[in-house]
C-alpha cells in the first residue's frame, strides 16, 4: 500500500484523465493484473470489480477476440501508447464496438509501473460474431510424449514463480513440462493456482500451489 506508483493507480487520480463518465477504465500493475475496473467497465462488461481486482488481464471473463488483443498488444501491455478498437458481447448479449486507448505507465527512472485502458463506445456495428474467451490449455508443440500447455500466457506471474521454485530447489525449470494449470481460488488473499508438471527423464510428476497478491508471490507449495 506504500508504493506511490501503485497509489497513484486509484479511482480519485484516474478519473482526471478520463474523457467522460461513461469512459471504461481498466488499470493494470506492471505483471498484467487488474488494478482498477471502473463503473462504466463493470456496466459495460457485467463484470464487477470486486471480481476482477487482482485477475490477470488476459484471464477476464470478456467475450471479445483474445486472439486479436494478444497479437495487437501482447500480455496487454504496449511499452508505447497504442489505440485498438474491439467488438464485444455486453452483459446483455448485445454486440458493441469500443475503441481503447492503451497508455503504459512509468515510473520515474523509466521502469514500467503499470497500464491504463481508457475505452468508450466506437462508430460502427461490430462485423462478426464475438468469439468465446479461449479456455485454459494452449497446446504448444513439445514433446509428444507430455503435452505441454501455456502456462505462461494465462498465469505469467505464477508460472514464474514455478520456474523460480524449482531452480531454487536444484531443478532446471527446462526439464519440467506443465501440463495442467487451473485457477483454484480468487479471494482477498489473492489468486492460487494448481500446476500439475511432468518430466519424462528420469520420470517424474508434481503438483505445485501458488498463490500470488497484486503482482507478488505470498506462498508456493507442493502437495
């Protein structure tokens, strides 16, 4: 709570850089989780903020192209300011067009603090259906003998502090494979995964809880 970068990252300084009240307004820390999600965000999306502080970015329920959003802006963070319009579902069902401005913010010696999507309402009716938002378990192409899925897309953070566990139990986060990762609880405390990882040599399985608070590793644990 002491980091101005952070403090500067709330509803009462957000709201001067905003067009109008209806603008959407999603900020981001530097890890690519949700900081602040604003009223006309929740309106638009039927998504509270409540739900969504402390998601990651690339994990909110949007029915939009992720697709898209990921090879326009990957991780959702630009490291310069970039405009994208989307076509959504609203939680009416109802198809709308946004056009966002994506602003990367940054500290005083030039370290990435953070992300602002500023979004209002675009021209136009969208032109295709939204597709669903993708599910967990990207197939990479890995050794066929243990599928592999990416980790590091959904839960960067997390699949992060997995390669840092093992490296720091003696392992080479090289050898290991994740083969399964799924959100177990989101909370006040923060958000844990599970990971089930392979190695084919020698032979081995594990499954390994992370929980991770605005940005940071709070506890990890085999079980």
């Amino acid at each position: 709570m002491g980091d101005p970068d952070v403090l500067r990252l709330s509803h009462g300084h957000l709201a001067s850089v905003l067009p109008s009240r209806s603008s959407l307004l999603i900020a981001l820390d530097p890890a690519g989780a949700v900081l602040v999600w604003n009223a006309a965000a929740e309106l638009a999306f039927g998504l509270t903020e409540e739900a969504m502080r402390g998601r990651p970015f690339l994990r909110c329920p949007i029915a939009w192209d992720w697709g898209r959003l990921e090879a326009l802006i990957p991780g959702g963070i630009p490291r310069t300011t970039r405009r994208i319009v989307m076509d959504a579902t609203c939680r009416d069902g109802s198809l709308a067009r946004f056009a966002f401005q994506v602003k990367p913010q940054y500290r005083s010696n030039s370290q990435l603090s953070g992300c602002l999507w500023l979004g209002s309402p675009a021209a136009g009716a969208p032109e295709t259906p939204v597709p669903e938002v993708p599910r967990l378990g990207v197939r990479l192409p890995s050794d066929p003998e243990i599928p592999a899925i990416d980790a590091q897309r959904q839960f960067p953070v997390h699949a992060a502090c997995v390669d840092g566990h093992l490296a720091s139990h003696g392992e080479d986060p090289a050898r290991w494979r994740i083969t399964d990762a799924a959100e177990t609880r989101l909370d006040e405390r923060g958000m844990e995964v599970r990971f089930h990882l392979a190695r084919r040599s020698p032979p081995a399985e594990a499954v390994v809880l992370v929980l991770v608070a605005r940005g940071e590793l709070v506890s990890i644990r085999r079980v």
